[in-house]
C-alpha cells in the first residue's frame, strides 16, 4: 500500500512540475520519517554512495564539455566534418551528424553536444533553405550520440550502481553509436533527394588544408581521453582531467573562444550543471535506498521468478518500461530508480550488464528527445527560437530509427558485446 502512494505521490510532484530532485528527495524524507527511520542517518548513507572516485569523473568532463563548447573546439570540428562530407545532397544535415559523432567522443554529455552543434549549424542550415522541422530534428537526435559514443557521464553512473567495469562499457557503446550514426546519414540522404535539398559547392582546396589542419588540435582529445584509457596509462577519473586541461588550453590558447576573463563564468557554469546532477543522484540514491529497505526490490524478483518470464520477454517489459518514464523522468533519475530494482532480476535471468547498459543508454537516449519532458527538445527550441512542437515534428523519423536499432541491440547482444569482449575476453 506504502509503495502504491509513494508512486502516485512521485507522479502529483512532477505533475505539478516539482524539478526531479526535489521530488525524489522530498518524498524519501516522507517514506523515511513514515516508517520511523532516524533521518540523520540518511545524509551519511547517500555520501558513503557518493564517495567514489569514478564519480569524480563526471564534474571534470563537464569542465571539458563547457571549455569545448564555449572555445571554439565544436567550429573546428564542424569546418572539418564539412571539408569531407559537406558535398553530398542534405550535406549540412551529414555534417551535423558527423561532428555530433565526433563532440560526443570528446565530452560524454548528450545536451553540451547538441547545443555545441546545433548552435552553428541549425542557423545555417535554415539559411540555406532546409526545413525547420527537420533541421532541429536532426540535431537533436545526433546529440544523442553524447550519451552513446564513449566517454559517457551516463555509462560512468550506471558503472557505479552496477559495479561494472567503466571501460568494458564505453567499449560497448562504439559500435551501436556508429550504427545509430550511419542510420541517421542514410535517412538524410533518402529525405535530403525526396526534399531536393541543395548540395553544397565544393570546398575550395587551401580552405580545405586549413580547416584540416585548424581541427587537429580538437581531433587530438578523443586519442587523449580514450587512447589513455585503454592503453592503461590512465584511469577514467585521470582521463576526465586530462580531457578538462586539454580542453581549457584549446578552449583559451588555441580557438580563443574563451578569453582570460571568461574562465571563471565558464568554470561556474560547469560547476552549476554538475551540481544540478549531483543533486539528482543524491535525491535518487535516497529514494532507491528506501525502496530496496522496504523489501519492494525482493518482491519484486519474486514476481518476476512467478511469471517465469524468458530474457527475451523481460526485456521487452524493461524496454517498454523504460520508453514509459523516459516521456517524465530525466536520464540519471531513470537510471538510479530503475536500475537497483532490477539488477537481482537481471542476474537472476543471466543477461550480460554490460549488454544491459547499452540497451538502458539507447532507451535514455529515446528519453532526450521524447515529448513532453525530452531535455534536448526544448535545448534546441530555444538555441533555434523555434516552438517546441517544430522540434516534436522533425525528430518523429530519428525516434523510429533509434526504436528499429533499440530492437537490434536488445536482441542481438553481440552488437553491443562483440568489441569489449574481443578487447577483455569475455565478463564472467
């Protein structure tokens, strides 16, 4: 009975429009003092839980995303992805999907990617007489990747819940983030000829040499972070750091997109987003703590064992589940609440948590772009000045497409298995 009005209440907070972490968090203090749990104990709970250093990593790749963004490095990469791809039919739409691909390798933030990108290139875009629909679509669907394509501030939390391995998982993000990728640009290129898009005119040769060259610098920050990973020289926690220095000096030295007076704003900015997560970690691990302590957890996988469900129809349920509170929840709450509740079942049921981690990534990045809560719908609505619901419109096909390969990575676990297993061997 406790449980069913601790779900109805959750629901009223964020009818009502409670921000996420105020909701979780007032109502683990109500579910708390109800059951006469001494509430002093809680802080002290929720910081032995936070005190990881794998976490340490998030702040600092926000740091890198924020510098990135702010310096200069997303115009660098933008001019690069155009000098190659931007000649094809609907090639602005292509180049916003490469440099997408390329951002989210460098700063793990699904919003910092879109907004990075789409703030140059959906003006241009509209300049050069696309749809608005379709160019804010498009954007917002690409910054997705942030989340997919390694480093992930959403892999690193789900690493932590589960106590798995922060390298096995981005490794399994690679190949599903570049199938999602090729998707997209194959979808363009069919609507771009439907739409009789322009072709952009060819980059003259001593433009193309520069842009190349001027990108050098930002395409070395993936080969940083990532190259220090898995060669072991580093961890993920170092990585981040080093990704946040790399991207200070390039941010203030090489692009000078952030000038010496604008580091504070921009490092308090950084602070300020990373605060807004941490808030909501701190909320969710309060909530999921109550959850596991009313034995809900427990009943729960004795349910699930009653049903006899097989994997594949748990994970339809999971998956369906998951789409549900993606239209209300944000990403990290998502993650937090549902995660706890399921891990028994999913060892109970032997499905890979690797494997498992991508499939909740993708369904987090169906979460981003779902209305009526989708974050990069109303990021982009607004770097655009375009109503929210043009946004709705364009990113109508993308969201199918992430469902057709949503499908192929829950059923096919070696799309996402095949690389981390072949880096590692396989995870006992």
């Amino acid at each position: 009975m406790v449980s069913i009005v601790a779900v109805a209440l959750l629901l009223l907070f964020l009818l009502i429009g409670l921000p996420i972490y105020l909701a979780l968090g007032f109502l683990a203090l109500l579910l708390f003092w109800y059951e006469g749990t001494p509430l002093i104990s809680l802080p002290q709970l929720v910081v032995d839980h936070l005190n990881s250093e794998t976490l340490i990593a998030i702040p600092l790749f926000v740091i890198a995303a924020t510098f990135m963004q702010r310096g200069g490095v997303a115009g660098a990469l933008i001019d690069c992805a155009q000098a190659w791809v931007g000649r094809a039919r609907g090639g602005l739409a292509i180049v916003s999907v490469v440099a997408c691909t390329i951002f989210a390798a460098i700063c793990g933030s699904s919003v910092a990617t879109a907004v990075a990108i789409g703030s140059v290139l959906i003006p241009a875009m509209i300049q050069n007489k696309y749809e608005n629909h379709f160019a804010l679509g498009t954007v917002g669907a690409a910054g997705t990747l942030g989340i997919l394509i390694p480093p992930s501030l959403a892999m690193i939390v789900y690493a932590v819940v589960a106590e798995e391995s922060v390298p096995r998982l981005f490794l399994a993000g690679v190949i599903p983030g570049l199938m999602q990728a090729g998707m997209f640009i194959l979808f363009i290129m069919f609507y771009s000829r439907v739409r009789d898009y322009p072709i952009e005119p060819a980059m003259p040769r001593d433009r193309f040499v520069t842009v190349n060259i001027r990108a050098i610098p930002a395409l070395f920050i993936p080969i940083i972070v990532l190259g220090g990973i898995y060669s072991g020289i580093v961890t993920v926690t170092e990585a981040a750091g080093l990704a946040a220095l790399v991207a200070i000096v390039q941010g203030t030295m090489v692009y000078s997109g952030v000038k010496p007076n604008q580091i504070i704003d921009s490092l308090a900015e950084s602070i300020k987003l990373t605060a807004s997560i941490v808030f909501i970690i701190f909320a969710a691990l309060a909530f999921g703590h109550w959850i596991t302590s009313a034995g809900i957890a427990e009943l729960l996988v004795n349910y699930v064992r009653s049903l006899q469900l097989a994997q594949w129809q748990f994970l339809l349920f999971v998956n369906v589940l998951m789409l549900f509170l993606g239209m209300f929840l944000e990403v990290f709450a998502i993650i937090l609440i549902v995660l706890p509740l399921i891990l028994p079942i999913l060892k109970e049921l032997d499905i890979s948590l690797v494997h498992f981690a991508i499939v909740m990534t993708i369904n987090m990045e169906i979460a981003l772009i779902s209305p009526p809560i989708g974050l990069n719908l109303f990021v982009l609505s607004s770097v655009a000045k375009q109503p929210v619901g043009t946004a709705i419109r364009g990113i109508l096909p993308y969201l199918l497409l992430m469902l057709v390969l949503l499908g192929l990575v829950t059923y096919i676990p070696e799309i996402s298995l095949w690389l981390p297993n072949l880096v590692y061997g396989k995870s006992q």
